[in-house]
C-alpha cells in the first residue's frame, strides 16, 4: 500500500507543481505503523497510517496535524488518493489567480 501511495505522489508531483504553486513544500507522511504513524502523521500536511501485514485493513488519516478520517477496508489507497487529491487543489489552488 505504501509503494502505491508513493508511486503515484511520484508521478503526480510534476503535474502539481505546473498546476499548484507552493505544493512542492507539502509533507506526506506515508506509514506503515499504526504506532508510530499518527505522530509522524501529526506533523504531516497529511499523512496516513497504513495497517501492516496480517492486521485489520484501518488507516487513520491526518490532515494538516488533525485525525480527518479513518479508511477501512479494500478501497485505503483509493479513498486516500481521493482525499490526497482533494487536500492539493483545496489547499493549493486557492493561491492561483483565476482558478475557480
């Protein structure tokens, strides 16, 4: 799951930034510890604790410091890719004139 988060922030990131000034500076925190992550997630603008092998399929997700959602289920990097898409052209796209 973490790999699939990664790859696609990797080939998104160049589309972004054309599109999104300052989401260069945004930091994801992809984790594959329900432990550790909340407070590595915490100190994310967003962030996601994916379940490790043989555990429940639960991610908690933070936004901007804060538990926004937990995803359950098969659907976790789609639902959070939609969430991850959601928070950029939210957050980002407001600082671009004209955008609507």
């Amino acid at each position: 799951m973490a790999d699939q988060i990664q790859t696609y922030l990797r080939r998104q990131m160049p589309a972004w930034r054309e599109r999104y000034p300052g989401v260069e500076e945004m930091k994801v925190a992809v984790m594959g510890c329900v432990v550790n992550g909340p407070g590595e997630s915490k100190h994310s603008s967003i962030g996601i604790s994916l379940p490790g092998t043989f555990e429940e399929p639960v991610a908690p997700v933070y936004v901007d410091g804060r538990l926004a959602t937990t995803l359950r289920g098969d659907r976790i990097v789609a639902e959070f890719i939609e969430i991850l898409d959601a928070y950029v052209a939210r957050r980002y796209g407001a600082a671009q004139p004209g955008l609507v």
